[in-house]
C-alpha cells in the first residue's frame, strides 16, 4: 500500500543471497534487492520502506538495511522523512519528460545513422531480436521482453561502435526504469512497442535514415504519451 495507507508492501527476495556475509556485503546485498525491488514496481512509489520487518525476514541487523537505505536516498530512489520513515521516491514527472526529450534526440540521430551504415551482422542482431519479443509478447512474458527492449537499443548503439552515446541512453533509461515497467504493463503495451521496434527495424533494413530517425521519435512519442495516461490514471505514483 502507499504511504498513509497502512501495512508496508511485502516483496520477494530473488534467492540465493548469502547473508550470512560481513557487514558490507549484507549492505550490498540488501542494497540490491531493494533496489531491485523499487525499479521493478514490486515497491510502488509512495511506499513505506519497513525497516524492522526487513531486518526480520533477511535476518539481518538494522545496519546493513539503513546503510542500504542511505545510498538509495543518494540515488534518489528513497525519501528518508525524519520522524516518519523512509519512502520510495515518487516519480517526478518533469524529470522523465525531460529524459524522453534528450532520448528522441539523440536515439532517432542513432537509428538515423544506423540506417547508412550498420552491418549485416548487426541487422540480423536486431532481426533476431524482434522474432525474440514477437515470442514473448505472443507468451506475455514481460520480464523476457523488458530486456529484449534494452537490448535491442543496445544493438544500434554496439554496432555503430557508440560507447559514449551508448552511456549517455544508459543512464537516461536507468532512470527511466520504473516509468517503462509501468508503462508497460496494461494489456496491448508489449505488443504496441514491439510494432515500433519493427518499424524501426524495417527503415533500418531499407537504409533510409530519415524512415530510422522518424520511426524512432516515433516510438520516443508512444513512450512518453504512455507515461502521460499513466500520470492520469495513477497521480499517486508522480510529482510534479
């Protein structure tokens, strides 16, 4: 539930963590599967993080979780309230707007420049991509298809030898991760973006960069008309 609204949300460890560990790896370990936690949606925005009750089920002393809690606050991840507790950060609006604006920018010059020069090898890369999501849209597996989402605009990225860019959108869909999984989920929205990946797919294969460049704002543009509906639907979720 959100904060004000009673019990603190439970969510799963992945398993397999050793927390039997020093200190600092419990902080790492718990670190992570907060973090996790958060940019997977399984802590919504909004939510009461319950120290005492993460200390009981990972069976580890509070240091570990309040250090763990520090550094997602330093991430901007975490609100810690003094006197009332810790809480996932809403997702600020502005923010995600602004990095969707940087995003079409520089990944529609990206497909643009893909359509002049990606190899063969790099083609089929984003060929056999697009048979992947078609695949895990057709079992809605979204987890399956969130990565082949990552990977196939790392493709462009790889093939064209962009490390710098290539970090530059990382970031950008880092901080992004929450809105995409959100987006992500209603019915149809899996099967939406992969229509956009294979219109880009398709200008790319025809060597048209400005079909690439276009149909990559394009896809840019759904995104952030996703996120305006969900702003919508979920205020709760945002600030401004």
């Amino acid at each position: 539930m959100l904060a004000g609204g009673g019990e603190a949300p439970r969510f799963t460890l992945s398993g397999g963590q050793d927390l039997t560990k020093g200190a600092h790896s419990k902080a790492e370990t718990v670190y992570g599967e907060l973090k996790k936690a958060i940019l997977s949606g399984a802590l919504e925005p909004g939510s009461l993080i319950d120290k005492a009750g993460l200390c009981e089920r990972l069976h580890v002393s509070r240091f570990p979780v309040s250090a763990a809690v520090s550094r997602l606050a330093y991430d901007r991840l975490v609100h810690v309230a003094p006197q009332h507790g810790s809480f996932v950060t809403r997702i600020s609006l502005n923010d995600a707007r602004e990095r969707l604006f940087i995003r079409s920018a520089l990944e529609g010059e990206v497909a643009a420049e893909a359509a002049r020069r990606l190899t063969r090898a790099d083609k089929d890369a984003l060929a056999a991509n697009l048979r992947q999501e078609v695949a895990a849209v057709a079992a809605k597996d979204h987890a399956t298809f969130y990565g082949l989402d990552v990977a196939f605009h790392h493709i462009l990225t790889a093939g064209l030898s962009m490390a710098r860019a290539g970090e530059v959108l990382d970031a950008l869909r880092a901080h992004l991760e929450r809105t995409r999984r959100l987006t992500m989920s209603p019915p149809g929205q899996m099967g939406a973006s992969m229509n956009e990946h294979a219109a880009i797919v398709a200008a790319i294969e025809a060597g048209d960069p400005d079909a690439a460049r276009d149909a990559m704002k394009q896809h840019i543009r759904a995104t952030a008309a996703r996120l305006e509906e969900l702003a919508r639907r979920q205020p709760e979720l945002f600030s401004p």
